[in-house]
C-alpha cells in the first residue's frame, strides 16, 4: 500500500455511505467517545447558573431530570444511525427530502461549532486567571489548532482522544469537590447554602436539557459505529448520567462553595487555577473535536448536493474556522439564552426523526426500504419544524426545548395520517 492510499484510509470515515458492520466498534469505545463528548466544559456553565437559584437538594433532581431526557432522545436518535449505518445527515436526506437536508445540514454543521465557540470563550477565561501574563486568546487558539488536527482523522480520533481524556477528567472534577466540599466546612454545610437568585425546576432541568440538546439530535454520527442499539444505550447512560450530570452537579457544587458561577474565578478560589485550566482544555477539546467532526459530515452532505467536491477534512478547517468566529462574538457571555435558542432549533428536529421512524413505524425497514421513501424536499418536516421552533421559544411552562420535541413527534405522526408520505414520493 502506498503512502497516499494509507493516508486516504486514514481519513476515511463513511461519511456519505453507511459504516460496514466489520468497521463497527465495541461497548467501551462508543462509551468512551460519548462520554468524552458530553464531558464538556458546558457542565461547568450549566451548574453555575442553576447555582445562582437553587439549592444542591433541588438542583441535584433537576440535572438528573434533564439528562433522563436527554438519554431517551439520543437513545432513539443514535438507535437509527446503528440500524442504518448512516450519519445524521444522510437520515436528514430520508426526512427532510435530499435538497431539504441541505438546509438541515447547514444549520446543523453551524450550530454545533458556534456552540464551540461559547465553550472556546469559557476557555478564554479560565486561561486569563491561570496565566495572566499571556493574552487570553492564546489558549482558545491553540486547543482550535488541536482540534482541526484530531478532528481531521474522524473516529478513530475521537476514540484515541476519549480514552486518553475521560479518566484523568474524573479525577480533575473528583479533586475540585472535595476541595469545594472541604472548603465550605463539609457537603453537608454546602446542602444547607441558599443563593441569592431564583430558578424554577423546569427552568433548570431545562438548562440540564438544552446544553446537550444538539448533540442528542446528531447523535446518529456516534450511533452509527455501536455494533448495537444495546450498546446506544448503555453508552448514552454513561454519557449523559454518569458524565453530564455528575460534572454538572460537581459544577453547582464548587459554586455554591465558592459563591461565583464563574469557572475561572471558581477554580481560582479553590486553588485550582492552574489544574483548571487543563481540566477544561481536555473538556472543551473532546466536545470540540466530536463537534468538529459531526460538522464535518454536515458539510460534507451539504457540499455533495450543491456540486461542491472538498474532502471531508477541509471541511474540518472551515468548521473550525466558524468555531472561532464564534469565540470572537462572545457567545460565552449570552449563555443561557444560547440554550434557549438551542433547545428551539435542535428539539423540533429530534422529534421529526423520532416522529418519522418511531411513530410512524419505520425502524424496522430496511435501509433499501427507507432510501425508496427519498424525494427531493418534503415541506411537511419543515412546517412542523418551524411550529415547534415558536413554541419552544414561546411556551414557557415545564420544560419547553423537550415538550416541542414530543409536539413534532406526534404532529408528524398525526400530519401522516391526512397527508400520507407516499402521496408525496408520488410526485418525484
């Protein structure tokens, strides 16, 4: 084999074809690439703005509530990328027809690196009070560097990075409650801390749900290398159970400890300014290179039906390039709202895939069975799509961002029954 076919073989990575079932991988490296992924720096944000409003006792069941959510969604999601072998974008083909997953794709690709962007930021920060003597922007900018680099060799890069990052994760946010708890005079004292703001529950287990909302729905990109949807779900369990939400708590502990949901000046007061800062370079570097490369294959697909031939690694380049841009508009300080509007856009189209092969009986067809249903654009996804957008970001009740996903999964469905799809691979 020559030196460019070995470096092309590298690089592949099925992102216009289904995964072969011999390239297929085990339990521990689905996991360990789901873990890494949702162990992000995000958990730190979520637990410092649920801190500012609830106490441990009642932010401890809204996190957990958030990412029961989150495992249901991303379980049925990646559950359709391991039957079909396919990313989430060649589904997107399938349910939004083959030119509406252009719009899918975009939005999708963009979102997902726009929110690296946030976490890019909350890097920044961190960076500062470590090494105030260095511009902030260096460390943002050299864990991008790192990331186009890990992100260019695919899944066999998340798999490397994941295994090598999620332990010593572990232990960096074991290290900071212990020196939060101890701190505040026990766990115990930290229990009995009252903050000054006011949260609701479902505005809470709201924030728990939107920071991973996006990933739930592009989840099929991770799914679609598990050998099967057993492994989906003990993956999505660890993930989101046993690593969001345990980071996410560890996050409105030390707050509340520390009196500061800011990470930086958290850490700082923990005497783990400098650990910190290597805590959430692996954090944000996991998450980023999943994201860079799920917007990759967004890209990718996007790039195959407008006629534009560019391999999927410089589409890495460009992913990383809006990443950035999106460091540089300060998405980091308008979090909150950024999850808002995540939860609006991400959710609808969840429950459109759920919709789609759940409800409306699909999941047991056959990938020739499913690509027969393919047209070029199916208006039904999009008019749903943007009803549960409104309501997301209208309904404020609950938990909004997951009560549009179960609106568009039964609109599908019930649309189905007076404007059958069939009618609609008719008029190809």
């Amino acid at each position: 084999m020559t030196q460019k076919s070995s470096t092309s073989e590298a690089l592949k990575d099925f992102a216009l074809e289904p995964v072969p079932e011999e390239k297929r991988r085990d339990l521990y490296s689905t996991a360990a690439v789901w873990a890494g992924w949702v162990i992000s720096v995000s958990a730190f944000l979520v637990g410092g703005n649920i801190a500012k409003g609830l106490p441990l006792a009642q932010a401890i069941p809204a996190i957990i509530t958030g990412n029961i959510i989150l495992v249901l969604v991303a379980t049925l999601v990646a559950s359709i990328g391991c039957k079909l072998g396919l990313s989430t974008y060649l589904i997107a083909r399938v349910v939004f027809g083959k030119k509406g997953s252009i719009v899918v794709s975009l939005v999708l690709g963009i979102i997902a690196m726009l929110f690296i962007g946030v976490l890019l930021g909350a890097l920044g920060g961190v960076f500062a009070v470590a090494f105030p003597a260095l511009p902030a922007w260096v460390g943002p900018v050299a864990l991008a560097i790192l990331t186009m680099i890990s992100g260019i060799f695919g899944f066999k890069g998340l798999a490397w990075l994941s295994n090598l990052a999620v332990p010593l994760l572990w232990v960096l946010v074991a290290l900071a409650v212990v020196r939060a708890s101890g701190q505040a005079g026990g766990l115990a004292k930290v229990f009995s801390i009252i903050p000054k703001g006011q949260l609701s529950f479902g505005a809470a287990a709201s924030m728990a749900l939107g920071t991973w909302i996006a990933g739930a729905t592009i989840s099929s990109d991770i799914g679609r290398f598990a050998k099967n949807r057993n492994h989906v779900l003990i993956a999505s369990l660890i993930a989101y159970v046993l690593g969001a939400g345990i980071f996410e708590t560890a996050s409105v502990i030390a707050s509340l400890a520390t009196g500061t949901p800011d990470l930086g000046l958290m850490m700082a007061k923990l005497g783990l300014a400098v650990p910190a800062v290597l805590i959430v370079l692996l954090a944000v570097w996991t998450t980023a290179q999943s994201n860079v490369y799920s917007s990759s294959l967004a890209f990718t697909n996007f790039g195959n039906l407008v006629g534009l031939k560019i391999e999927r690694h410089w589409w890495v380049v460009i992913a990383t390039a809006i990443a950035l841009v999106g460091h540089a508009f300060g998405l980091v300080n308008i979090f909150r709202q950024w999850l808002s509007f995540l939860s609006a856009t991400m959710g609808p189209i969840a429950g459109i895939y759920i919709g789609y092969f759940y409800f409306c009986g699909r999941i047991g067809k056959s990938p020739k069975e499913i690509a027969e249903e393919m047209i070029d654009f199916r208006l039904k996804s999009f008019v749903i799509w943007v009803i549960g957008f409104i309501f997301a970001l209208t309904y404020t009740k609950g938990i909004p961002g997951f009560q549009s996903l179960v609106l568009c999964a039964v609109l599908y469905w019930l649309t189905s029954l007076v404007w059958p799809d069939k009618v609609e691979v008719d008029k190809r």
